[in-house]
C-alpha cells in the first residue's frame, strides 16, 4: 500500500495508474487527469480532488470522507460501495 498522504499531485498525469489501497489522505490531487484510474480501497480523506479527471476511474470501496470533489468528472467511474 502506497503512502502518498499529504502529497502535492496537482496537474499530474496518473491516468490508468494503479493505487489500490493507496493513502492519498490530504493529498492535493485538483486538475490531475486520473482517467481510467484503479483507485478500489483507496483512502482519499480530505483530498482535494477538484477539477480532477475521473472518469472510468475505480473508486469502488474507496473513502471519500471530506475529499473536495468540486468540478470533478466523474463520468463512468465505479463507486461501487464507496464510504
């Protein structure tokens, strides 16, 4: 499990990157492009995932407690189960 907690992602491509059960808790992650991202478990506590690409993202089972999902695109994406 990777431990990018607090990390400033802003503007990254991520795009098809694997982060399952990744803790991106307080991460700033606004305007990444995380389409078609494997995000299942992930913990995205009070991330700021504004204006960020979602869309076909798995988020299945991820925390989204408190995360700031302003202008998101989240089209397609799994949130199977989310909490």
């Amino acid at each position: 499990m990777a431990n990018l907690s607090e990390v400033d992602l802003s503007g990254a491509d991520l795009s098809k990157a694997h982060l399952l059960l990744a803790d991106l808790s307080g991460a700033d992650l606004s305007g990444a492009e995380l389409s078609r991202a494997y995000l299942a478990g992930a913990k995205l506590v009070g991330a700021n995932l504004g204006k960020a690409n979602l869309s076909m993202a798995n988020l299945s089972m991820a925390n989204l407690s408190e995360a700031d999902l302003s202008g998101a695109d989240l089209s397609g994406a799994d949130l199977n189960g989310p909490t």
